[in-house]
C-alpha cells in the first residue's frame, strides 16, 4: 500500500471515529488541558520529523555530488549550500509549526474522545506510572499520524514545491543538471463492464 493510500485510510478511519457524541463538559474540559499541554512539544517535534526527512537524503546526495566540484570551490561550495539548508529549516519549521498548531485541537481531541473515559484521563493529567500512561503513549504515536496526515494533506503541495527550488539551487551550486521533472503519471483506466 501506499504511503497515500495509507494516509487516506487513516484519515477515513479518523473521520469515521469522530462521528461519535460530543463529550460531556467535564469530559471535554479534561481533554481540553491533555490537549493544551502536548501541543507545544508535539509542533515542535512533528515540524523538525516532517522536514528531517527529506533534508536527510537531500543533504547525503549533496554531500556526495559535492566531491565532483573542484577542490578549490568545494569549500564555498559546501558552504553555501549549508546556508540554503538552513533558511530551508528556518523557513519551514515554523511554517509546519504553524498548520500542526492548528491541526492539534481538533484531531486530538476526537482522539483522546474516542480512547479516553473521564477517570482516566483525569489520571493522564496527574501522569502517574500506570497503564494508563503507557495507553496513552501508544494514542500520542497515533496522534502524531494523524496530525502529520493531516498537515502534509495541506502543506504537502507548498512543501513540495520549495524542497524541488532548494535541490534546483543546489544543483545550481554544484554544476549540476537539476534532475528532470517527473512525468505524471497516466490515469489508471477502468475496466469495462
């Protein structure tokens, strides 16, 4: 299956899970500090995981086609593109920040909703060594999915977009062809009936 294919079962089985009743106002009260106090950490971590990815292959092939230019550019070289790969990082963090902020509130609350009773998540505010905690870390694993499914839906495309005009600029730097665009694929044809 593919990682789309993937991503699109899990947002259907998410959405099917949220159909449920709205929690009662004690429940949803709980849910609402849970949520408060895992969000800062969660953008941060999921920003830097979700742009971590693609800068690791990107960085290693730069590294490698860096060898090919002459020795006495490979330092600038090398430099340069160190600074591409950081604005890179510290456009989009913070841009990835910003929609998984936004995504946090509601995906997890229909989630812990879902998983959680009122006692238990009471306990999960105390955040004592029990069972509970451990269920629940197995529910942030998934809460990372889904927010991540949620987030690269959105700012796939942008993302996309930049990560190509960063490894044209350093192929550019590098004196090389930028690889050619894909092309798109044919349309899957039906069979007929």
């Amino acid at each position: 299956m593919t990682s789309r294919k993937l991503g699109l079962a899990l947002a259907l089985a998410l959405a099917a899970g949220t159909a449920l009743a709205d929690p009662s106002p004690a429940k949803k009260a709980l849910i609402d500090k849970i949520v408060a106090l895992q969000q800062q950490g969660l953008a941060e971590g999921l920003a830097a995981n979700i742009i971590q990815g693609p800068l690791s292959q990107l960085t290693q092939a730069g590294r490698a086609a860096l060898q090919q230019v002459p020795a006495d550019k490979r330092e600038a070289t090398a430099k340069a593109m160190d600074g591409d790969l950081k604005k890179f990082v510290e456009e989009n963090v913070p841009y990835l920040k910003d929609k998984i902020s936004k995504a946090v509130p509601n995906t997890a609350s229909a989630l812990l909703d879902e998983r959680f009773n009122e006692d238990e998540l009471k306990q999960i505010l105390a955040w004592a060594e029990s069972p509970v905690s451990q269920k629940f870390g197995l529910a942030s694993v998934e809460l990372q999915k889904a927010v991540a499914q949620k987030v690269m839906s959105e700012a796939g495309p942008t993302l996309d977009g930049r990560l190509k005009t960063l490894q044209s600029n350093l192929a550019k730097q590098l004196g090389l062809q930028p690889p050619p665009a894909a092309a798109p694929k044919p349309a899957a044809s039906t069979p007929k009936k």
